[in-house]
C-alpha cells in the first residue's frame, strides 16, 4: 500500500518513513503543504500522516480542499498541537485520527493499520494492482502472469509492487534503493539491475519484448504495450 508522509522535520520525516517501509508500505515524502497538496490531488494515496503546521499551506487546509473535492483519502494528523479542542478541530476538518507528539512508532502504525483496515472492503477488492496480463494480489503476496502463478521472493514482490504503483513513470535506481531496499546512499552493487533481470525473466517469459524498460542513464519503466 502506498503512503503519503507530509512533515516538515526531516529528521521526523525519515524516521517515520523508514519504518513504515520495514513494515512493508511504499512511502512518498513532502516536506511543504503545497507539494502535499499537488501529489494528494494527482496521485493516488491509500492513507496520509500530516502535520498541521506545514509551510505554504498549513495541513487542515489540506484537508479541508481534499473533503471538498470529494477526496476521501484517510488523514491521520500528527500534530504538536494537542490539548482538547486543537484535536476536535482536526477531526471536524475531515482527518480520520489525531496522534500527538511526541508519539511511540508503534503506536502511529496500530493506528495507520487500523485506519487502513476500516477502509478495506469487506470482499477483499481494492487488495489486486494490475499492467497488462500481470496481476499482483497484495493480501495474498502472489503474482499472476496471463493466468498463470508464478513464484516470487518477498523483495521481488515488494520492487514489483512499486512499478506497478508507478506505471508509466520513470523510476530511478535511487528511488528503487530508498523505497524497496531502504538505503539511504548507493551501496555500489549491481543489486537493482539483479533484481530486475530477474524480474524481467519471470514477467516477459512468453512474452516479446519486455514490460519494463530501461532508460539509459536515467532508470526504468514499467508500461504495457500499446
């Protein structure tokens, strides 16, 4: 599942979001409320964690111009803010929950966990991503290829995912080491392109040509075939 994470901190920021990728969520960034903004109104995100004091644009009024356009993303608000009516302002801007700091991690995921739960539907749809013949069940951690199930290793599950997730847009080798393997800094090896080989040789095996791209010199692609 996809997160969007909006804190001004950047210390806070990547603390959070390292740990919600060791629990196996693809993490966006922001560190301003317009950046936040534009990304929530053009991508699509299954829960936000937002500060209420952002520059530019301060987080309930992220929230209210979401609930106005009818987006109904789930908001957890993590906020400095915390005495009695500081928290119900929160909740009647539209946010879904309100964790004070400072804050145990573990906490913050019980209650992103929770959150998500609420919104799951009942008969399991909206667990599936799908490009072309490719089909990925999220619940299940399975992978499906015309039909037919092929076998998967964890990480390759979890790199697959994040193309999926991205369809269309070029992904970096960097962005692949900070989102699936969480490295903050190139360990300079060839890990990326190993993975993607073999990815390449489970996805594209009766299939001419591949379904992800190399852009020499920039990264890589995942795009079905027109």
């Amino acid at each position: 599942m996809k997160l969007l994470v909006v804190e001004d901190d950047p210390t806070l920021a990547d603390f959070i979001a390292k740990g919600l990728r060791q629990a196996g969520f693809v993490v966006d960034l922001c560190v301003d409320g317009k950046d936040a903004l534009f990304r929530v109104m053009t991508e699509s995100y299954d829960l936000m964690i937002m500060d209420r004091m952002l520059p530019q644009v301060d987080g309930l009024t992220i929230i209210r111009t979401l609930r106005a356009s009818a987006n109904q993303t789930p908001v957890l608000i993590l906020s400095a803010l915390d005495d009695v009516d500081q928290r119900v302002e929160g909740l009647a801007a539209g946010a879904d929950d309100y964790l004070t700091k400072p804050f145990a991690f573990k906490e913050l995921l019980a209650r992103v966990q929770a959150l998500l739960r609420r919104q799951a539907p009942v008969n399991g749809l909206g667990t599936q991503l799908q490009v072309a013949d490719v089909l990925l069940d999220l619940a299940k951690q399975k992978v499906w290829v015309d039909g037919l199930a092929v076998a998967m290793q964890p990480r390759e599950i979890r790199l697959l995912e994040y193309l999926m997730r991205h369809e269309g847009q070029l992904i970096s080798r960097t962005m692949l080491l900070e989102n699936v393997w969480e490295y903050h800094f190139d360990p300079q090896t060839n890990i990326v392109d190993v993975h993607i080989s073999r990815l390449r040789q489970k996805l594209d095996k009766n299939r001419s040509g591949s379904l992800i791209q190399t852009v020499r010199g920039a990264g890589y692609v995942l795009a079905a075939h027109t």
